[in-house]
C-alpha cells in the first residue's frame, strides 16, 4: 500500500475460500488500521471491542496505524491458498514514528502446512511498541482506546478476542481480562480455526514452529493453549518425540495452559528433526480439541556458532542477580541477539551485543523478583540459561 492514514486496498480477489465461523469469503480487502475485512473495508481508526455487530474482520492488531512519515509499510503477498499481509515497523496518529510496530497476518483454506495443525489464521509479532494515536485518545502511543486483536464475525456473537491493549509492559491476564501491555505481542505467534462457530483452543508460542538446538545446549519453550470463546477453560498435553532429556513444568494461565518444555538434546540425536506434539482442550460438555506440533532441528555441535572443543553454555553472573546481571558465552560464539523471557513466556528485554564481544550486562532493575529465562540466538543455533532476579539484600 502507498503511504496512507486510514486507507484500505481495492477488493482482492483470494484463489482460495476462507472460513470466518463458517461464513465462506473468496475477496477481502486489506486495512490499514491492522486488520482484513470481507464485506466493505473499513476506515476506522478507533477499535471496538469485540463482539460487534457491525464488523467481519479479522485483526492482528486493530489500531490507528499511519504510514505517511515513510513509518513502515503494508504489504501482502498471494499464493493459490494463503493470503500474507505484513505490517513492518509501522508507526501511529499522527505521523509519529518514536515507537513502531510490526506483526503479520496469515489466512488460508486450513490446507496450508504454513499454519500448523489444519488450522487456518496465523497471527505473528515482532517488536510492539505502541497501541494507540491520538485520534482515540492516545498520548505517546498509549492510553485512550485500546487496540484489539482477535476475530469477529459481525453477527454480535460469534467472536475471539486475545487482548486489548493500552500500555506498555508484558502484563497479560488472559484473553478476556484487563487490559494489557504491548510488548506481550513480541515475537509471540498465535495459531487457530474460524472455520466452524465454535472456535477450539488457541495456541501462542514465541518465535515460529521450528527450533534449531544445539548438542550440548538446553532450552526452555513456552507453549500457551488459551481458550477460542468466553467462559471456556483449556488444559493442555504434549508429547516429545526422540528427545531423551526433555522435562516439562505446565501451569495455569488466565483461562488456559502453559507448558514449558525444558529441551536438552545429546550427540545420538544430532541430524534429525524431532517434535514436540501438542493437544489442547475446553472444558464445554462436547470438548473442543486442538493440536499442534512444534518441530526441534538438532544440530551437530561442530556445525553451530562453534566448534565441539569449546565450552557451549552460557553463563550468567551473578545468579541470583539484585540490579544487573553479566551474560558470557565462549570465545566465538558470539550471538546476534540476547532475549530474556519471563516465565509466562513474555519477551521482557532484548538487547544486540557490541560486535566482538564476549559478554554483555543486563539491567534488571525493571523487573520484578522472578526467575527468567535468558535466551542467546546465533546464526544456526540458541542457547539459554535460567536467571534469578531477587531484590532482597
């Protein structure tokens, strides 16, 4: 789309049928307020929360999104069964471009192997930095009406909601409680099905569904399974195929499931790709029931950012850490970038180490007492280790 406040695409005609809650649509059009709709495009820029009556749309992040200071671009791309539609570092009303968001929609026909599990909408975040202009209220980028993500059918029932959104912060309490911080939606990925009126479990994961580990190296993953509706709960299996040393902690979160799979491959499963197979289900008196694999590349030590003769972790002085923290990883492993997540599995911090390198210093005092998982990603490979943050003297 050319640079634009509030604008919206012609009609694009789709080579395939896209199910909303089994109404079948062919077209849509692409808005530039974070959103696709079916019937008419929409220019509004202040979102509503959902159910409503007056919109069939489906929206990564419904808001005031304004391109005209060349703040990022809209751009979508076709193929014979689905429709991508990318927001890169768009900025906010008016013409504000000091924070930037970028997230990207994917729908298909529910055939696609680009969306795990038969489903067929993929919503997927990197970095969030903004929710509202200042049309709706906004002052910075925050506060006033809040964005919304989820999916509406227009029929004042029949909707999902992940979150409205009017701050900043990694606060988040379900897909229908409070309002919540932005940077939640960083680098998360949300997969799930429009295609009947009951919408089953929905899953969010950090990153996409295919890790590369390392021989030597541990990670931790964070699976959410939340509910599709309101007044459902989920609770969620998973199974790891091929991978010995693999543990997992499941907790509750709002109203769905987490599970942190803890994945330590040795030397005999190098040069395979494992899974970690995911099930999902409500508690409605006819369970809905979802699934979704994630899939694990081992990688050879010596084919990594390393070679087998160094050292392959880590390491994080002091741990536990009051106000800062020393992340060190071996001469020539240097990493292009270092996240730490909290174990809700919210991104909280994300840092690009000075080139040459050997460690770089965290500072935690943002954060509350908890215990973190700091995660360095290389060119072929991610390590992780486990960080404390307690401010007791």
């Amino acid at each position: 789309m050319t640079p634009n406040d509030d604008g919206s695409t012609g009609l694009i005609q789709l080579p395939f049928t896209f199910s909303l809650y089994g109404d079948e649509y062919t077209s849509c059009y692409i808005n530039n307020n974070g959103n696709i709709s079916f019937v008419t495009p929409y220019y509004t820029y202040t979102a509503y929360g959902f159910p409503s009556a007056d919109f069939q749309m489906v929206a990564p992040f419904w808001a005031d999104v304004d391109t005209r200071a060349d703040s990022g671009t809209v751009m979508y791309r076709l193929t014979p069964h689905a429709l991508y539609v990318n927001w890169s570092a768009v900025g906010y009303y008016s013409m504000q471009t000091d924070k930037l968001n970028t997230f990207q929609l994917i729908v298909t026909d529910g055939t696609d192997p680009v969306i795990s599990g038969g489903n067929n909408v993929s919503f997927c975040y990197g970095a969030m930095e903004w929710t509202t202009g200042s049309a709706s209220q906004g002052v910075g980028g925050f506060g006033g009406i809040p964005a919304t993500v989820g999916a509406n059918r227009g029929d004042g029932t029949d909707y999902l909601q992940l979150g409205r959104f009017d701050h900043a912060g990694t606060d988040w309490d379900g897909s229908f409680g409070n309002n919540d911080g932005v940077a939640w939606l960083t680098e998360r990925h949300y997969s799930f099905n429009t295609s009947d009126e009951s919408i089953p479990p929905i899953f969010s994961s950090i990153g996409c569904d295919t890790l590369d580990i390392e021989v030597g190296t541990s990670l931790d993953y964070p699976m959410m399974m939340i509910a599709g509706g309101p007044g459902q709960v989920v609770t969620g299996t998973a199974q790891c195929q091929g991978i010995t040393n693999y543990v997992e902690t499941i907790t509750s979160i709002g109203n769905g499931t987490q599970i942190m799979s803890t994945i330590t491959p040795t030397a005999s499963e190098a040069g395979t790709i494992h899974t970690i197979n995911y099930t999902a289900q409500t508690n409605d008196p006819v369970p809905l029931t979802s699934t979704y694999t994630v899939y694990l590349k081992v990688l050879d030590a010596t084919t990594g950012i390393h070679d087998a003769s160094r050292a392959t972790n880590l390491t994080v002085q002091p741990n536990p850490a009051m106000d800062r923290a020393t992340i060190t990883w071996p001469t020539g492993q240097q990493p292009g970038r270092v996240e730490v997540f909290a174990m809700n599995g919210a991104v909280v911090m994300t840092k690009n180490p000075i080139v040459g390198a050997a460690q770089m210093e965290l500072d935690l005092r943002s954060l509350p007492d908890g215990i973190y998982t700091v995660r360095a990603t290389g060119a072929t490979s991610t390590s992780t280790v486990r960080l404390v943050r307690s401010s007791a003297r």
